[in-house]
C-alpha cells in the first residue's frame, strides 16, 4: 500500500460526537414478504414525531386516508407527526432536502426499499457521499421474511439471502396463515443466514419492535435489546471461536472479539488494509470498538464493501460488557486469516508504538484473505 491515507483512516478528521448525525433505518425484504404491511401498521402507531419515512413510490405504501393530516407534491404528514416521502429519482436528493427543510425538528428516518432491491446501495449512499455522511448514519437494517415462501425464495433468488444476511431484525410475517405457530426449517434457515440477528416471530409486537429499532437509532442503539451489533455474540475469548458459517453463494458470517483495549493506529491501519485487499467483499461490517486511547467512549464502526461511514464515539459504554466486537458478513473471506492478522498488527503497533500516527501506511501486511 502507499503511504496516503486509507479509506477509514480518511474518516477520522473530526470523529463526531455522540447523537450528531440523524440516524437512519432501512426496511428490506423481498417481494411480496410483507414489507408494506409491516410499515403500514408501524405508521398507525402514535408517537412517532420526528420521523421520516422516506419511500419509492405513495402508490406502493397504500397509506391509508384516515391517517393522512396534510398533503403536499412529494410529501405526505401523517396525523401521529411522521412525514412520508417519495423518492421518485435520487435517493441523496431525497436526503439532503429532508435535512435541510427538517433540521431542527428531524430525529430519524425509515427507508423502505424495493422488493427485488439489494439494499447494499442504499447501505453505500449512506456511507459513501458526502454530503449524506455529513447529516445522516445507518442505524440499522430490517427484513421481512414471508413465512409461508421465504424457504423457496431464499433458495431461488440471491437478493432474498443477502437482504437476510446484512439485517439487524428479521420480521416473520404471515404466520397467521400457517397452522404451526413458526415454519422450523424457515427458522433454522434464517439462524444459518444471519445468526447474530433478532427474530421478530410475534405478529402483534412486530410494529412496536420495529418502533424500538427506529428509536433506538436515535441513541446510536442505547440498548442491548434493541442493538444486535453490541450482543455478546461471541463468546469471551481473543479468537472466533464461532466457526464462519457459509451462506448461499459464498456469504459467510463471523464475529472479531477482543477483550483488552486496541491501540487506536494500530486497528485504524488494519482496517486500512483489509479495506484495500478485500473490500468488495465486506458485504457489511458493524462492531463497537475498545480503543485504548478512549477508554470510556468506545468507537462505533459501519461499513459495506470498500465504504464505511465515519465512526462514531460513544459518550459511555451501551452495557457492562467492554469487549471490542466486529460482526463481519462476507462472501469468501477467512474469519481465522483475519483475526490473525489483527492480532499481529495489534501487537506491532503496540511494540513500536509510534509517535506520530500515519493514518493509512502500513508495510508488510499480514495476510487477510
């Protein structure tokens, strides 16, 4: 690598604060998984002002008149204080003018994308212009999942399995229509896909789950419960011991831990390199860091493929637990490769501990495929 600066290590000017940015939630699922319904019903809730539901199209969403208070050309304000959107053509138009006639009352948003859509460019809008990235940051995403076709169209199409394997929440619908109260071959299926996500099997709480998800976004997830990205998914030791899981077409899922605190150069760089030599791999990357230099604001990370959002620095820890965590969802990378060579290049930037940091250079590079 040169010795100019990495993508990550580029973010690092101006770390913002706690609760800076508006945080964003994007609703995935395939076609005709209950994607609508499910945000029909979170739009009956009360409460829910300061939120904006950004959408494709008003035809797709059907929102119901009773709930409509006011109407504008691109604009719908529902009478429980949520704003609706429609985005006809460019998502980060859509974004920056929400942000700029909405600032001072805006606290999150929704975005609902399309049945057949891979939500990774939505993913990468939000990290990767800058004019989005400035006001706005990924706080989670949530997939619905038909009950009754899921199995057959996980199997079928790509897009289904990847829209499992990057969420946070996955939201079984129409099971009212089966006779077993949840499909066990579905589950199980769901578990292998994304096993660190929250799987919302009760009709009846699944609006007021996704609500919980929303908001929690607002505190950059305040709560285990409601933050899959900080769960002990792994258990307390510095290796995976999680063996990676392979997924359809090569996607596989593994989770970093370490329990002593990392030197902030030292996992700057390494996040460097493993941008640089596998980055359109790094289907989406999430964690919560221990960095040494900040031992009571741990760092949070978002990333998809070569593109991460600026981190984040927490005003406390969300829980007691302060193990560093990354959840890694990827298509072909080795989880023991890359716990390796951060536990080199950890150790390297300790021994040496260089004085004045270069964000981005690194020489001899520790093997990450």
């Amino acid at each position: 690598m040169s010795r100019q600066a990495g993508h990550f290590s580029a973010l690092l000017e101006g770390v913002p604060p706690d609760g800076e940015r508006i945080p964003v939630t994007v609703l995935t699922g395939f076609l005709g998984s209950g994607k609508t319904t499910l945000l029909n019903r979170l739009l009956a809730l009360p409460d829910l002002q300061g939120t904006a539901v950004i959408v494709n199209e008003f035809g797709e969403v059907g929102i119901d008149n009773d709930l409509i208070a006011a109407t504008t050309e691109d604009t719908m304000l529902l009478a429980n204080g949520c704003m609706c959107c429609a985005v006809r053509s460019d998502l980060v138009e859509a974004l920056v003018r929400l942000g700029e006639r909405q600032a001072s009352t805006l606290r999150q948003v929704l975005i609902e994308t399309s049945g057949l859509a891979d939500p990774g460019p939505i993913l990468r809008t939000l990290m990767g212009d800058a004019a989005v990235r400035l006001r706005f940051a990924l706080a989670g995403v949530a997939c619905t999942v038909d009950a009754i076709l899921g199995l057959g169209t996980i199997q079928r199409e790509s897009e289904a399995a990847h829209q499992i394997a990057v969420a946070d929440a996955l939201f079984l619908t129409k099971l009212d229509l089966l006779d077993s109260p949840s499909p066990p071959e579905l589950l199980e299926r769901l578990a292998v896909l994304n096993p660190r996500a929250i799987c919302h099997v009760e009709p009846n709480a699944q609006p007021h789950a996704l609500r919980a998800l929303i908001r929690s976004g607002s505190r950059v997830a305040s709560t285990e419960e409601h933050a899959p990205v900080y769960r002990s998914a792994a258990p307390p030791m510095e290796t995976t011991r999680n063996a990676a899981v392979a997924h359809s077409g090569g996607i596989r899922s593994f989770v970093i831990v370490r329990e002593e605190p990392l030197p902030w150069e030292g996992f700057v760089n390494w996040l460097d390199t493993v941008i640089a030599m596998r980055g359109v791999d790094l289907l989406r990357v999430k964690g919560i860091v221990n960095v040494a230099e900040h031992p009571e604001q741990p760092m949070v990370i978002h990333g998809v493929q070569h593109l991460f959002q600026p981190p984040q620095l927490l005003s406390e820890w969300p829980s007691a637990d302060r193990r560093t965590r990354i959840v890694f969802i990827t298509r072909g990378v080795d989880a023991q490769a890359m716990n390796e060579s951060l536990s080199v290049l950890a150790r390297r930037r300790v021994r040496t501990a260089p004085p004045s940091p270069v964000p981005g250079s690194f020489q001899g590079e520790p093997d990450v495929t």
